[in-house]
C-alpha cells in the first residue's frame, strides 16, 4: 500500500490562528501511513497576474501547485473576513484555475468563524469552479468557533471533535 498524502490550506495567516488549531488537531489524529502537511507559504504568494500565469509562473505559485497536484486530497480551513473568503486565500486559489491542480482532486472544507456561512458558500463555489471533488461528508461549518477552543488552544467541543473525526474518516475514505 502507497503513503497517502494529504496538503492542508488554512485561509488565516495569523500563527495561533484557530483554522491552524483545527489543522494541527487533525494531523494529531490523522491515522499512520498518512503524510500531512500543513503549508506555510500562503502569504508569499503574490497578486494574481494572468500575464505571469503561464508555463514559468513565479515560484510560490510553481510550490503551491506542486503541492496540491502531488497530494491525495486537500484539506482547506478557512476564517470567514468581512462575509467572505480571506484574500490571501482566494488569491492562491485563483492561481491555481489554469493548472488544474484541484481537478478530481478530493477536497475537505472547513469554514471556522464568527459566523461563516457567506465564505463556505463562495468556497464551495469556487472549489466546484477548481473541480475539485466535494461532498456534503467533506464540508464542515464551524460557526463561533472561538468558544469551542480554550486558551491553551485545545478544542474543548465535543460534538466539534466528534465532525472533524467524521470528515476526516469520510475524506480518507475517498482515497
């Protein structure tokens, strides 16, 4: 059996962020023979240019795009910013619309804020637009998502721990 490899997104570029504590808690508990990898590099992407968006695009895009199109699946978790999706986030996203490297590609959304629900709908939007392959198991709102997190960064939810074990078994499961 091959390693499976899976290249986790978060929409925040605040370290300590809670998108990151709900990335971090699921390679805690992701099973063995999984790599996972969270990327670090969102805000070195720079503005999306289609002149540059050619076969030599600048080398963040070039990483971000190997990154994805080498992974098993994707997990993105994204805060919701001003009733939409982050711009770093939607940024790197556009740059990937030409290389196809979400096309198939199994996807888990987390949308973890305030409220949430205008940047989980754009984002599965936008990852239907990406082709990538979402299911109603693989998509997850988690709406005042800071209640459900103490200070030391633990989720402290039970029924929140309870769907990401749940969308993480039905995203593995479509490896």
């Amino acid at each position: 059996m091959t390693r499976k490899n899976i290249f986790a997104i978060s929409g925040s570029l605040r370290a300590g962020s809670s998108n990151h504590t709900i990335l971090e808690y699921l390679g805690k508990i992701m099973p063995q023979g999984i790599t996972y990898t969270i990327y670090d590099g969102l805000s070195t992407i720079p503005a999306f240019d289609p002149s540059l968006d050619n076969g030599d695009p600048p080398a963040p895009v070039a990483h971000l795009r190997k990154n994805i199109s080498k992974a098993d699946a994707v997990i993105i978790c994204t805060p919701e910013y001003a009733y939409g999706v982050p711009g770093a986030l939607k940024n790197a996203l556009d740059w990937t619309v030409s290389s196809g490297s979400f096309s198939g590609k199994p996807v888990a959304l987390i949308t973890a804020s305030t409220g949430g629900e205008n940047a989980h709908e754009a984002m599965i939007k936008i990852l239907g637009a990406l082709d990538a392959e979402l299911s109603a198991q693989t998509t997850l709102l988690i709406s005042f998502i800071r209640a459900k997190i103490n200070a030391n960064r633990d989720i402290i939810d039970t029924a929140l721990v309870e769907d990401l074990h749940n969308l993480l078994k039905s995203l593995l499961s479509s490896l």
